[in-house]
C-alpha cells in the first residue's frame, strides 16, 4: 500500500460526503410540510413568530442556497440548530457517547461470540454441537430485533430485575441489554459467515501442513486459521461498526437511550433538516472511514492485499 | 536390509461419503529401510498421498477413516498413540514435504515467522535462538541471502526458493522419515532437478529414510532405490528401483514406462494407457486394472492376484507377470 | 407521551394544554396530612423548552407545573379561576381593563423578588415578534400587540402599551376588545414571571431555568433523560412534600415496563396499557377526565357535507364505546363539544352522538344517501390511531353501506401552513383534536367554529352562533357561561364536526407515594401534593 | 487402534460428496455446472428445509384459502383481542379479525417484497457492476463513486427518510426504496466477480479468439459471475422481508388495509408484554419466512462453489 493511494482514497471522500450531504439535504428538503407551524399544533402561531423562525432557519430560501448556507456552516464547524433553537453539534456531542457505547458493546458481543460461534462449531463440525450453533445461530439471526429487545427487556427487567429495563441512569448496566439485543443477532450471522470461512480455511494445505509438522492444534486453530480467516471477517466487522453507529434506531427507541438512532428518528419526525443532515453526514463519515481503517487492516492482515 | 524405520503393514483406510464407501488405500504394505528412498509412483487418485497423510494422520475425518492395518515407526505402532504423542511424532520423527510450497506455506505469516514458530515450539529455544537456527537451516538448503528471505511473505518467493524453505522446515527437527509427496510436481523444471538433487543429497548427509511419492516415473527412477506402484488403492508392484524400471512385472508399471519419451524411440508415436482410471466407488472386480489390461483373461475378472515375489526383492500382483512386457 | 405514543401525537397535533396550577393556596388544598420528605420518579417527556413563554407542549407545562406558580389556578369542581400567584384580578365593568394584583414577598428561585415588574417585562418579551416565541399570540388580545408584530419591518417599540406598572404588587392589562374570559387565559405558562437572569442569557435559562414555583431545578435539565427537581425552601405558598422529584424522560413504550418492573413511581396510562392497568393495578389506577377533545373535523365547503344529516347520520352511525372498548381503552365517548373538565360542559346534551344505527340509516336516506367513496384522514404513524381509524371505517361501512377509504398523512404536513387543511381542500372527515389552553367552554366553541376562529378549518359559518358567543365575550366571567351553552346548542344541532370522545388523565402509582392527584382543569400531575411514603419529615420546614 | 481413527457407525456417517472429498476421478463422467449443483443440493438437508419452508409461503402467498383461512376483512370489533381458541386458532388481533388469517395473508406482502428488491437488485447489479468490473476505466469509476455514495447511507435510515418523503406506501413503493439504498452492495459484489473472472484462462482464451467485449461479457464473465450473485440473492430476500418488518415498524412504512407482518409486529409493540401472542405469530413466520432463504442462500452458496464464498464442504 502506497502513501499515494492513502491520500487518493482519502481525496475521494470529498465527492463522496459532497453527495451524500445533498443527497440527504435534497430528500429533507423535498419531504412535504412545514415544521415550523408544526410547532405548535394545529393552534395559530403567530405570523410575525412564524416568519422570523423561517429566516432563522433560511426556509425562505431557495434549495440551492439552503445547500450552500449548510455547507458554509458544515467548513465552519456549525451543523445548524433544531427548530427548537439547540445546537446540532451539541446534541450530537450529547449523545454521541450513548450511540458510542451502546455500540462497543454490540460490537464485543458480536466479536467474542461471534467468533467464540465461529471456532466450536468449526472445530465440532458436523457435531451435535455444531448443529446446536446453526441453528441457535440462525434463530438469533432472524429473530426480529423488536422482539428479542422487548423479550430481553421483560425477561430480565421487569420479571428478575437483574438489568435496568431503560434510560441511561444505571450506568454500564444500561447497556447491557441494549447491547446484547444488537449483539447477539450480529454475533450469530458472524458466526455463520466464519465458521464456513474457518473450516474452509482448515482444509487449507498450509494448515495440514503445520499440523503435519507437529504444531499444537490449538495453536494450528489459533494462530493459523484465524488470521487466514480474518480477512472477510473485518470486512463484515467494519460494515457492522459504521451500521452501528449510524445509531440503531429500533434498539435506542425500545430502551429509551438517547443515542443518534433515535435524534434521526425524531430529527425525521419533526422534519428537523439541520438535525437529520448532520447525523445521516455523521454516518456517513464514519462508513467512509471505518471501510478505509478496514481496507488498511485487511493488507496488513493479509499481505497478498495489494494497492496500487 | 537392516531393521527397517517404517513399517506399513496391511494399511487400509476409506473414505465414508453419501456415495458410498470408498477403499482409497486397500492393504498397504512395505518396509523402509534406514537411509533408503522408496518412491511410491501411481496416477491421482491411487491413494499414494492419502496412505502417506494416513500414516501421519493427518487425514480429513470424516470423512476419511483409517479401517486397519499399522504403520509401525521401530516398535511403536502410530495408530495406537492419542494426540499429544503423535503430534510429537510428526514433524520430529516423520516430516512430511507437500507437493506445492505455496499452498503449503501460511501466506499471512513470514518465512520467519513459520520457522522460528516452528522451532520455538517443538524445540523449546527462544526466539533469538531459533532465528539463528532457521538462518543456518535455509542457507543449508542452498538459499542465498537468507536474512532477507525471512522476512518474506511465501508469495514473495519463487516456487524453487519457497519449496526449498519447505524442505528447511521439513528437515528443521532432524525426523527419521520425510514423506515427500509429488514435492516437484508444481516446479518449474528446472527447478525440479534442483530440488530433487537437494532432497538426494540431504538422504545421504542425514541418513534419513525418505518415501518418495509421484506420478513421475523418471523422478522416481532417478532418485528412488526402490520403487512401489501403486493402483487404485493397492500395490501392484514393488521392487528395486533397476529391476521396475529394466524390467516391469505388471502391466500397469509396464504401461506407464511405455507412455515416457524415450530419446532412442522419438520416430514412435507415445502410446497412452488406454481407458480412464476405476470409479474406486464402483471398482471393476477382480484385479482393478483388467477393464485397461492388454494380458487380461477370466481370471482378472473374478479375484484380486495376491502379491507375489516374482524375483530378487521384487513383488508383483499379477496373475500374467510373466508375460509383461516392457 | 406520558406512557403511550399516542397522547404525545394527539397532544402534539391538538396543541397543548395551558394554564395549570401549583394547588397550594387554592381549591385542591384538601391534601390529607402528611409529612415531608422523601422523593419519587414520574414519566415525563423531553420539553422542547423550559422557557414557559417558548414552550407549547405537554412536556414541558409538566414542568412548569413545579418550577412556576401561576396567576390562577382552577376549582377542582367548577373549573372556575382562583388566584395562585395573582392576590386578586377585578376586571373594569367595560370588560376591557384588567387589574391584577400579585401576592406580595415571593421570591424566584434565585431569591429575586417577584414583581409586577416581572411579569410586565416577561409578557413583552415573548410579545415581541422578532423573538419568535411559540406563545407569542397568546398577547395577542393585549392592546399594542400589532405595533410589536407589525406585518414587515422591525417593530419600533419592545413594550405593549397596554401593560401598566401599577406597583411592585399590582399591574393593569388593556385589552383591545371586552373578553370575559380573560382571566381563565390567565392560567396558562405563557403569562408565568421571569427574573432578571434570563434577559442576561436566555440560553442559559432555558438550560437550567428560576421559576417561583415550590420547586426547583436540581442541576441541569438533562436532555432526555431527566428533569430534576428539589423543593424551593423559600417558597411564600404552600411548599410541597417530596424533598426531590425526578421527572424521567421517556419516549416510547419504556415507561409502562419501567413502571411493572419498580423502577418508576407514577406514570400515565395511555390506551396501550389500560386494560392491564385496570386488572393489575386497580388500587392505584386513577382515572380523570382530561382536557381535549378528540373529534373528526368535517370539510363543509365539500356539497357532500352540507346537509346536516348527513353529518348526523356520520355520527350516529359510531358505536364509539366498542372501538374505546378494543383500542381507544384511554377514551370515553363525547356527550358534548367539550370534555367535562371544563366550565360550562354539559353532560349527555349531544344527540347525535348516540349510537343508534336505525336513525342513522334513516337520515342518510333523508338527505339522499352518500356518493362515492368517503376518504377518512388521520395522522400517520401513530399505529394505535390507524387501528381504531380502521374500525371507523368498518362501522361506516357495516351501517351505512359507505365505502371507505383511510388516508394517512404524515404528521409534518397535517397542520402545516400549505396543508389541505389549512387550504380547505380537504375532501373528508379528518381526525382533529382539541386541548384546551383554558378551561371554560369558550375555548372549544369560539376558537374552531367561530367565523373568526384561530381554527375555523371546516368553513363553518353560523351568524347566529358567532352573535351569540360576542356577546358571552361582552358579559361577565360567570355570567357570559349560559350564554356559551346557547351557542353550543346551536351545533349540537348543527354538527359541524362529529364529536369523537375525551382522553382520560389516567395514572397508575408504586406504593411509594401516595395522594396522586391530577391538577384540576388541565392535564398534569400535581407534583406539590405527592407524598412520599415513609417521609421522616426530618426535613420539613413546613407552614 | 486409537479410538478416533475409527469410523463412526455406518448411521452416523454424514453426507458428502466423494468427490469433493477426495479429489478422485468419477470414471469420466462429465457434469454441467448446473447439473452439479443440483447434484450438490439434492444432498443438503438445509436445501430441503429451505425449499419446504419457501413452498409453504408460497403457497400462502397465491393460495392462502389452501391454509383453511376465513375472510381478512371481517373483523367485528367486539371480538378484539380475544385468546387462543377452536375458533381462532391464533386468536384474534385488536380489530377483531381472526389473527391466523391476518397472519397468512401476511405471507404475500413479504414475499413479494423480497422478490422484488431482489430480483431488481439483481438487474442492477448484472447492469452496473458488470460494466464497472468489465470496462473499467472512467465507466467503473463513476459507476463505483455513485455507489459510494448511496452505500454510505446506512439502508434504514435512507429508506426512513425517502418514504417520509412519499408518506409511506404499498408493497411495491417500499421495495424501490429499500433497493434505491440496497443496490450498492450486489453491485460491488457483481463488479469484482467480474474483475477477478476477467483474468481467468476462459476469457482470455475468448478473447485471443477474437470475441468481441460485449460478447465476451455476455457469454463468458457473466455466467460465471451469476453464482454469487444468486447466493446474495437469496439473502437479499431475507434481509428486505426483514428491512420491510423495521421500517413499517417504525411507521412509515406499509399502511392499512395491506396485511404485513411488520403491521402486526407494530401493533403487537403496543400491547406488549400484555397481549405477547400479538408479537408471536408474526415473527414466528417473519423468522421462519427470512430463516429459509438465509438457509437457501447457504445450500446454494455450498453447492455452486465452495472454495469462492468460502463455504464448508
């Protein structure tokens, strides 16, 4: 890998969020109603009030120049403000810890199980072990998360109270259920894909070979066919990490977690432009950079991964 | 012949599928002399490789089944050791050479990387230690400037230098037996002769036995002492390298010495042996070679021929061995 | 929210209740005695604001409820003004004068008096129309109000001239025209003081905001997840019993599990869950008549819905109770054109809200039955609403052999500016809400059916009915009453909207906390009056 | 003898082809890639299961009178939320209707979003990711740019957005827009399928035969290509019926009158824990519906190529 392809991969961002932004800015845009009157229901807001939020907010402008006005904003460090007068930055700033958090714990779940999946049912194949795996795994799977996070919820906080049932207030135990409901689907279609990719990678001739040599099966299993499999693993980890953190709308609003998913939910609701632009922009930022992190890991991993 | 290193006795091993039960290996069996090279020549599928990963156990199972037979290293049957000492068996008592380097090698570790592992485990040195001995191991197998090769990635290095690593690690624990299979198969030919001349050479300064697996009648005549050929799981002939070579007696070994170029005879055309190899899932009865068989009469169709010794050290399983011709 | 997605939308699209009280010195004061101390958790949702003249939803008046003591609160019985803040309020005999004078030696949170000054300085800063306050209009019947919203430009006067600083206790409020029921409107937050420190920074205060109520904010507000809340020790009215209160953020279906699995002590009980909370929680399950009023809204510029029996027939033709029965558990069928908590509600004056299914088929048939297909609108994503829509729907086909096709329009657009409603475009019924911003008949009659109405959106046209209610506005506060019902009357008649039903105020508690009470006349929990079981009372101060 | 080295009983012996498991010559006998993977699946249990499942839906989705179902649309509302009985075998739902008919007749909905967004997808994807892998050039680069972009934005928030945008919609409306930000991913599939199958003996072999590009797209890179592209296929199914549940969920999806699972589930959500059968039945067949062609996809991934998606053999 090249300096020169780092910084072309990273001059490609550009166009890319450039797009994105009006992508989203176009649909927000586009999307019928108006939610400055919507701010007071269906009572007459007063005309002098309504006008003076809509030049706030530039709505009396044309698309293009909303687009400019945003991104003047957007270079200047500003996303804008809700109609509701807050920072956008500053409640993505505000819950940009909650989405964080609620995602390293999905994303450990995933991986530790995932992979912990991977290896036994690997190793135990064609065992009632492995067959429990696959079809264990394939529940977990299809499952739908609205589900499995009500059931989660009820089970172990309203039945046994071992876990808070929701918000944020306990702490680190907030999270664990919340993390286990996006973990565990994640976990388990991770552990379908590589435990394939593992056993395929046991067949290896490089992998008989080091057990031909005497090396501890472990250590073959380990070492060896972990690394060699590791490469479309971080591949589907690094999609599921900027999934992830584009906030996980069903889960966040289930376990009434004030993260990204569910601002975007409400930023969508009330027709929030500001709000809906800078976290869908959000998002995609980190996917752009979460598949670059990944393609580096993956030449590193793999040294056969060249670019040019 | 002194006491032999390994003795193969009876080896049978199946493989259990859907499809049916199939006898890759179908009584085995020889004897390997200290020092000596025994080359076990057959086409794919004759279960030449798979009795070799068998005596190293190192078959995939299922759906591979070793179903009797022993593979006796001196007094110790292999079959009857668990795990923990058979792995202690491989690599420093029975190494094992495989047939294309760059498969065979970890394409995300460094040469060093798979060396030193090697050595640090088995050996119990330390990293630096096993560094030095994995430089003096690849300068031993004749690769120039080693430093820089241990830092390599195995798809960095060319098919000769990277079966020559292969070869290092083989040899990297001093093992009795090296069961090299088809390890020029995927060379350049040039590089074959190299390699082969290596292998040659390591017999002779080690004195270690070396099982020489392929389907290259030349290779096998030019190195082996003695030779086996195989056929559809079985050994149809087995004797002194010479002796197969000068004067077959199976038609098998005879057709296959017919289908090699030979400098006097290049106005004839190359005969081939007639007839695809046995469906081994629905074998032919009687001898497996009759539906190809030139000499074949009732006999071959109704019951295996038993392994005779035909001459001096030499077997053969052929109701008309002495009608072969070459 | 308060427990169910529903009452949020119908709260956010109705608009929200006003005015509210702190209960201490006024008519819910029969509290039985208790000891202070303590704290409890209650349900809430995320105020947009927690600047009383900038905030127009439930969320935040609940709040308000504690940190603001109003002018006037509301007779637990009769829905009647009775001064909280506010010593006295006498209005001139032309009806156009109002006197207000507040009670002397409260302090705001910050130990600032309060004054007639506060509240003077309040009322035009949220009047002033480069502010962009949400309750700016609230002013509007406050003489000066054009001059500081002029139609373009920038106002050239920050102050309405009709507002006078009498002293630091009383100040007088001109109208521009007579409304008798000015001094209901009083008890809304849009007319609550500020101190000094908000005109400093008013970002700032909305983050961590000094009200004169008995409690105050503890900490900052912390966005979605609490608002908390400590007792004001200072406080000059009665001061409330829990020592601390947490107002929970919530904003799905969390509160109701939290509340089964202990972790929370009151909440409300929307239709979701009230089935459950009648078999589970009887002991504790309150239900109170609330302040709206769910109806569909009839487009009467369309010739199909001229007729009056037609609109009659509609209505008829509902079995209500059987739909509240399945989906809608948290309402009760309308009896009139406004829910009871109001002055003036009249119980069971209203028809045509029977269900009589015979006399309905019979007035459609009179006015010639019903063309094409009825298109019934209602607000999307509101899956509860789009059930019980559905089952309309069923009823109108099954009764009166109309087909009928639902429409859901996204919540954006509904009351948007540009929205068929708003443009008279509408080509059927529309489920429509109102929420009282204060308590007496006027608002549900003058406000949607008058010519004049803020939310006249039916094209309703009734001279007599706008003739009667001018002259209830001229006339006094009790008085101007009887002759509201006679307006109200002349629709019940008329049917220009199909009364739907009224949302309960329905709350379940843990056994925590007792003495759960609901304000009188609007919808918010009385946080003053909850007492916390077990309260040492250690720390009562204590009148 | 060591005990593992001994096969197991004859009944234990787990299928597999002998021919993947040894290499060994099959006496000759030549098969086509298709006729192969037949063979491949005809021996994989989870293949059955899939197809099972898949012609139960089916059937559901085109004959759901086939299921003993009664009337969708009758649905007295006295009759709401009534348990589990004779008569209702599900119970029934908060309108009243009997909820084992609602719950067939979902069957439909789902189907058909699957089928369209995968089979859509699939156009696309052989359209746009061929060209971008075959041509390359400034043709792949915009091609791949473009998908970026859309690729960035995570399927359910876009798909939140535009159908706030169009205020929700039928079956139909929600598959575009669930493949307007779902395209990406066969695409890019497609285009390096095609990149690494350009440098194969077979297309090099055309192409010094003097095949035309197009021609060489067509009837060598593409075929070849389609393998994985049937795979992903077959989760797409799975994963739109699954995007379709969330986003009517989330409400701004499917609307009365269409029977969904995703409206059931939403109106389960508000009745939960109380009425949980309510959440049961539909996700029971949401999961059993997107569990086989999960299990599809694998059997054919399996069948078709083992060593190109990394499969088990």
């Amino acid at each position: 890998m090249s300096k020169r392809y780092l910084i072309r991969r990273l001059l490609l961002v550009v166009p890319v969020l450039l797009g994105t932004i009006l992508i989203v800015f176009a649909l927000v845009f586009l999307t019928p109603g108006d939610p400055v009157a919507r701010l007071a229901g269906n009572k007459p807001l007063a005309p002098s009030t309504y006008n003076e939020i809509r030049a706030q907010y530039h709505l009396d402008q044309p698309f293009v120049e909303q687009y400019l006005y945003y991104l003047d904003g957007l270079i200047h460090g500003d996303l804008g403000a809700t109609f509701t007068g807050r920072d956008v930055s500053s409640i993505i700033r505000e819950r940009f810890p909650v989405t964080l958090k609620l995602t390293l714990g999905a994303f450990a779940i995933e991986v530790v199980l995932g992979l912990i999946l991977a290896v036994v049912a690997a190793v135990k194949r064609r065992t009632l072990l492995d067959s429990a795996i696959l079809v264990f795994t394939l529940f977990m799977i299809t499952v739908p998360v609205i589900v499995l996070g009500f059931v989660l919820q009820y089970v172990f906080g309203v039945k046994l109270h071992w876990l808070p049932v929701a918000g944020i207030q306990d702490g680190a135990a907030s999270y664990i259920l919340p993390s286990l409901t996006l973990g565990l689907g994640l976990a388990a279609s991770l552990g379908r894909l590589a435990r394939s990719n593992v056993l395929d990678n046991m067949q290896g001739e490089h992998i008989r070979a080091a057990i031909a040599r005497g090396l501890p099966r472990r250590r073959v299993v380990g070492r060896h066919v972990l690394k060699n499999s590791l490469v479309p693993i971080v591949t589907i980890l690094g999609l599921d990490f900027a999934y992830l953190m584009g906030g996980a709308v069903i889960t966040e609003t289930i376990f009434n977690l004030p993260g990204l998913g569910f601002s975007l939910i409400q930023g969508i609701k009330t027709q929030n432009g500001p709000m809906v632009v800078g976290l869908v922009t959000l998002s995609a930022i980190i996917f752009v950079f979460t598949n670059l992190f990944v393609d580096l890991l993956c030449a590193r991993i793999d040294p056969r991964i060249s670019y040019e | 012949m002194s006491d032999p290193v390994l003795t193969v006795d009876d080896l049978h091993v199946e493989f259990r599928t859907e499809d049916g039960v199939v006898k890759a290996v179908d009584g085995v069996s020889y004897e390997l002399g200290k020092g000596e090279i025994l080359a076990v020549l057959g086409e794919s599928g004759s279960g030449k490789t798979v009795h070799a990963r068998a005596v190293l156990r190192i078959l995939d199972m299922p759906p591979a089944y070793i179903t009797g037979g022993r593979a006796m290293l001196g007094d110790v049957n292999l079959f009857d050791l668990d795990e923990a000492d058979m792995r202690e068996v491989r690599g420093a008592r029975i190494a094992m050479l495989f047939q294309d380097p760059h498969t065979a090698l970890d394409p995300v570790y460094t040469v060093g990387d798979q060396i030193i592992e090697l050595l640090r485990l088995r050996r119990g040195i330390s990293t630096r230690e096993a560094r030095a001995q994995a430089l003096e191991l690849l300068q031993w197998v004749g690769i120039p400037s080693p430093e820089g090769r241990l830092k390599a990635y195995p798809h960095q290095l060319s098919g000769g230098i990277a079966q020559r690593v292969m070869v290092a690690m083989a040899i990297a624990l001093d093992p009795d037996v090296l069961l090299a299979d088809e390890p020029t198969s995927s060379l350049d030919v040039t590089v074959q002769a190299q390699v082969l001349e290596l292998l040659g050479s390591i017999v002779k300064r080690t004195e270690m036995s070396m099982v020489l697996i392929t389907h290259n009648l030349a290779v096998a005549v030019g190195l082996a002492d003695r030779i086996a050929v195989m056929y559809a799981g079985q050994l149809v002939e087995l004797g002194p390298a010479k002796a197969v070579y000068g004067d077959p007696k199976h038609p098998y070994s005879a057709a296959l010495l017919r289908s090699i170029p030979d400098i006097q005879r290049r106005d004839e055309r190359l005969p081939a042996i007639t007839g695809s190899p046995p469906n081994l899932l629905n074998a032919p009865d009687g001898c497996p070679f009759n539906p190809r068989c030139p000499y074949a009469t009732d006999v071959c169709l109704t019951a295996m021929p038993p392994l005779e010794q035909v001459a001096d050290d030499h077997l053969s399983a052929c109701y008309h061995w002495d009608e072969v011709e070459r | 929210m308060r427990g169910s997605l529903r009452v949020l939308v119908v709260g956010m699209a109705v608009t929200f209740v006003a005015a509210a009280c702190s209960s201490n010195s006024s008519g819910g004061g029969s509290a039985a005695p208790g000891q202070q101390g303590g704290s409890f958790t209650y349900a809430n949702c995320e105020p947009t604001h927690l600047i009383p003249q900038n905030d127009y939803e439930s969320c935040g008046t609940q709040a308000f409820q504690g940190l603001w003591t109003r002018l006037v609160d509301f007779d637990p019985t009769t829905y009647k003004p009775v001064p909280a803040q506010a010593d006295s309020i006498t209005a001139s005999s032309d009806g156009l004068t109002y006197d207000i004078k507040i009670k002397p030696n409260w302090t705001f949170h910050n130990g600032e008096p309060v004054t007639a000054q506060s509240y003077v300085d309040a009322w035009n800063y949220a009047a002033y129309g480069p502010n962009a306050y949400i309750l700016n209009f609230f002013f509007d019947k406050i003489e000066g109000y054009d001059a500081l919203n002029p139609s373009s430009g920038t106002p050239k006067t920050k102050e309405l001239s009709g507002l006078k600083v009498v002293s630091d206790t009383e100040f007088t409020v001109k109208l521009t025209a007579p409304f008798s029921q000015f001094e209901y409107t009083l008890g809304f937050d849009a007319f609550d003081p500020l101190p000094k420190a908000f005109y400093q920074d008013p970002k700032a205060f909305d983050e961590q905001p000094i009200g004169d109520g008995p409690y105050m904010m503890d900490g900052k507000w912390q966005h979605d997840q609490a608002v908390n809340l400590q007792r004001y020790p200072d406080y000059a009215g009665t001061p409330g019993f829990a020592d601390k209160i947490t107002l929970a953020i919530y904003q799905g279906d969390a509160a109701w599990l939290d509340f089964q699995a202990g972790n929370l002590d009151i909440t409300n009980v929307g239709s979701d869950h009230l089935n459950e909370a009648r078999k589970s929680y009887s002991d504790t399950l309150s239900e109170e008549p609330g302040a709206s009023l769910l109806y569909l809204n009839l487009p009467l510029y369309d010739p199909q819905y001229q007729n009056p029996e037609v609109r009659q027939a509609l209505s008829l033709a509902l079995d209500r109770q059987a739909v509240m029965n399945a989906i809608l558990v948290a309402e009760k069928p309308a009896t009139d054109f406004m829910p009871p908590a109001v002055t003036g509600y009249r119980e069971g004056v209203c028809q045509y809200c029977q269900y009589n299914v015979d006399l309905a088929k019979q007035k459609l048939a009179d006015a010639g039955g019903f063309n094409g297909t009825l298109t019934l609108n209602f607000y999307a994503d509101d899956t509860t609403l789009e059930q019980a829509m559905e089952a309309v729907a069923t009823q109108w086909k099954d009764n009166l052999g109309i087909d009928v096709k639902l429409n859901a329009i996204p919540q954006n657009t509904y009351f948007s500016g540009s929205s068929p409603i708003y443009q008279k475009k509408m080509t059927g019924p529309w489920w429509d809400g109102w929420t009282e911003d204060y308590p007496s008949i006027q608002d549900f009659l003058e406000p949607i059916y008058g010519a004049n109405g803020g939310y006249n959106t039916s094209g309703y046209l009734n001279k007599q009915f706008d003739a009667t209610l001018n002259q209830g506005n001229q006339q006094g506060l009790e008085e101007a009453i009887p002759t509201y019902q006679q307006a109200d009357d002349m629709i019940l008649n008329d049917m220009p909207a199909i009364p739907w039903g009224y949302i309960g105020f329905n709350t379940v508690h843990s056994d925590n906390v007792t003495n759960v009470v609901k304000v009188p006349g609007l919808d918010e929990l009385d946080l003053a009056k909850v007492q916390v079981v077990g309260a040492s009372g250690a720390s009562a101060s204590a009148s | 003898m060591s005990d593992d080295l001994m096969p197991p009983p004859e009944s234990e012996v787990k299928p597999q082809s002998v021919i993947e498991a040894i290499a060994l010559p099959t006496g000759g006998k030549q098969l086509t890639l298709w006729g192969d993977v037949w063979r491949k699946l005809k021996r994989d249990k989870r293949f059955y299961v899939a197809a099972f499942l898949i012609i139960i839906f089916v059937l559901m989705a085109v004959a759901p009178f086939l299921f003993l179902v009664k009337d969708p649309s009758v649905c007295p509302i006295t009759d709401s939320a009534l348990p589990m009985s004779k008569a209702h075998w599900f119970g029934t739902d908060i309108l009243g209707c009997d909820y084992y008919t609602r719950v067939i007749y979902g069957a439909r909905t789902s189907l058909e979003v699957g089928l369209i967004v995968s089979s859509l997808s699939i156009v696309i994807a052989l359209t746009f990711g061929a060209s971008a892998g075959y041509f390359g050039g400034w043709v792949d680069t915009v091609i791949s740019r473009w998908a970026d972009i859309w690729f960035s934005i995570p399927t359910i928030l876009g798909a939140l957005l535009v159908l706030t945008l169009f205020n929700g919609g039928g079956p139909v409306l929600v598959s575009l827009v669930i493949v307007m930000f779902a395209w990406p991913d066969m695409t890019r599939l497609v285009r390096s399928t095609v990149i690494s199958g350009k440098s194969r003996g077979y297309v090099r072999a055309a192409r010094t035969m003097g095949s035309r590009g197009r021609r060489i797209l067509r009837r060598h890179v593409l075929p070849n290509g389609i393998a994985p592209v049937l795979v992903f296929a077959a989760y797409v199914v799975g994963s739109s019926v699954g995007a379709e549940a969330g986003l009517t969920f989330l409400g701004v999806g499917l609307r009365l009158p269409t029977i969904s699972w995703g409206l059931q589930l939403a109106v389960a959500d508000t009745r939960f824990p109380e009425d949980a059968y309510l959440m049961f039945w539909p996700s029971l067949f949401l999961c059993l519906l997107i569990g086989a062609f999960i299990l599809l996809g694998e059997s054919l991934r399996d069948a078709m190529d083992p060593k190109l998606f990394g499969g088990d053999v």
